[in-house]
C-alpha cells in the first residue's frame, strides 16, 4: 500500500464536519475530475472511497436517480474503473446549480470551506511521497481553470505553491515540509501528521549534523593547508637570511607558528595575547619580506617542490578592517 493510499484513507475514514465542508469536498472532486457537464454529471475513478463518497452524498436525495457502474481495465496492469452516473432530470438543475454557487465562495477566508476544497482535492488528485525519501505533495489535475483556483488558493493561505504541466495535465506542487504538514493538519490526517513530522524531525537533525562535521573537517582542513603554506613562507626567510631579520614582533610570531603548526590563527592570537587581525597583519608583513627576498634570491632547490612562491597564505576570510588594525 502506498504512502498516498495510506493518507487518503485516513481522509476517508474522517466524517466532514459540518454540510458546509462536505459540500466543498465533493464539489472538490467533481470539479478536480471534470465531472460536472450540462447535462450531466459522470465520474470516473479507480479510487472506490471516492465512488463510495460521491454515490453516498447524492444518496442523501431520494428522488434522484444514481446509476453505478464498474468496468475494468487491463491500461498499464488490471484494475477496475468506477463511473458514478447522474442523468438530467427533474432536481438535476437545482443540484448542479447549488455545486456551482461553491465556485463563487472566497475559499481563502473560510477555514471550512478551505479545509473541504484542500480535502476534496487531494482525494481526487493528490499524490504525496514518504518523507523519508523525498518533501513531496503533487496535484495532477485534468483543467486549467481548476489547478490555477488550488495555486491561487494555496499562495492565498502563505503555502510556497508551484504551477507547472506535466505528462498533459496541470501539475500544482509542494516541496517545503512544513507546508505539507500544514496541509496534513487542514484535511485532518493527524495520524500521517504526527508520522510525517517524527520522520522530518530526525531527517532533518541528521541532515543538520553531517553539514556541521562537513563544516568543522572543511575548517580544519583549511587551517592546516594556511598553516602549511606560512610554515614554509618563514622557513624560507629563514634559510635565506635568517629569522634576525625580522622584527622582534614578526619573529615571536614565526616562532609560535613553528611551534604550533596546527593552530589557528584565532588560537596563535590567543598565545601571543592579540587580535586576530593583529595576526593577520604580522603575517602580511611576512608574506611582504618572503616576496622581496624571493625576487633577490629566486626558487631555492632545497624547498620542497609543491611551494607555491606567489600565493596568499591568508587565503581565508579577510575582513576590510583587517588591514586598518593598529596592532603591530
């Protein structure tokens, strides 16, 4: 049994509350499947909840006559095909009068009224994917008129809805999981709410701590290649000239950086006891004497071959006040 098939049983098992939410739900239907006609009114479906549902409600008028019929079809595998018949007759004009007044309501406004359209129109249309695979809710709807009226509606209520055509037919969709929740809870199907929202929870807990390590190792990563890069920068002012070329403030830094070869910039700043753009600028400094003595003196054999002579050391985030630092 599909995820689909699970949510609109739900939806079927659940009793509209009121006449006024029944009505929009099967006007839903009707209008969604292109069932309603001049002079009559046809619905076909392979969904026998929703057979039961449109045969029942039209029931509820004694004097009507109701023809049901089923057939089946061997289209993409066996299955059976429901047609619910009304003819023209006596009180056809009064029902389909009385369905068509529901076109004119302003759904948006009614939480009734909204809460049947969205019902009606997930049975007759709807699709939904398990969440654990993939944040999907989809209306495969027959008319242009129809699915533009969901669209509108949905973006009416604050849902991030898209409008497309797919396969020939009209296509109105949800990829945002709160959204689909909120639907969840507007046709009352608590229970593959409440399901829906524990799968989302975990999914997205998951999701967020794989990005976080993703984070923390790409960090780490960048910090140690930064480090690297300074590490043969000061061996090479100091194979060439000696570190007692620098300042005695470039020189501590050197020396720390030496010693610590995996510290971060923030944790060199806090060794020494300055800012961490304090820090950055002494190792601009440095990257400054590095460029003069490699013009002088050139690549020397002695330094492994991967040095890269012209880079910046400091490839990571710099900020424009970085450079305005009164530290030394």
């Amino acid at each position: 049994m599909s995820y689909t098939h699970l949510v609109k049983d739900e939806i079927f098992h659940d009793v509209p509350k009121n006449k006024k939410e029944s009505e929009m739900e099967i006007y839903a239907i009707l209008r969604l499947k292109n069932s309603i006609f001049n002079d009559k009114i046809e619905l076909k479906t392979e969904n026998i909840g929703i057979a039961k549902k449109i045969y029942t409600y039209f029931k509820q008028n004694k004097n009507l006559k109701i023809f049901i019929k089923y057939s089946t079809s061997k289209s993409f595998g066996e299955h059976r095909v429901y047609t619910i018949f009304i003819p023209y007759q006596k009180d056809f004009i009064k029902i389909k009068t009385e369905l068509l007044k529901l076109e004119k309501e302003r759904l948006s406004k009614d939480d009734i009224l909204f809460a049947g359209y969205v019902r009606g129109a997930f049975l007759a249309s709807g699709y939904i994917k398990q969440p654990d695979k993939e944040y999907s809710m989809d209306f495969f709807i027959e008319n242009e008129d129809s699915a533009k009226k969901l669209y509108e509606l949905l973006l009416d209520r604050k849902k991030r809805a898209f409008f497309t055509t797919k396969r020939n037919r009209y296509l109105v969709y949800l990829r945002n999981s709160e959204d689909i929740m909120d639907l969840l809870v507007t046709m009352r199907a608590m229970k593959s709410f409440f399901e829906y929202e524990e799968v989302t929870v975990v999914k997205d807990l998951k999701n967020k701590t794989i990005r976080s390590m993703n984070w923390e190792l790409a960090n780490e990563t960048k910090t140690l290649s930064t480090a690297q890069k300074q590490i043969r920068m000061i061996r090479y002012i100091e194979k060439k000239e000696g570190l007692e070329v620098l300042s005695d403030v470039l020189k501590e830094i050197a020396e720390v950086r030496l010693s610590n070869p995996e510290a971060s910039l923030p944790e060199i700043a806090e060794i020494i006891g300055i800012t961490k753009s304090g820090v950055r600028n002494r190792f601009r400094r440095i990257e400054s004497l590095y460029n003069h003595l490699f013009e002088e003196y050139g690549e020397d054999d002695s330094v492994d071959e991967e040095f890269d002579d012209y880079y910046d050391p400091f490839e990571t985030d710099y900020d424009s006040d970085d450079f305005n630092s009164d530290d030394d």
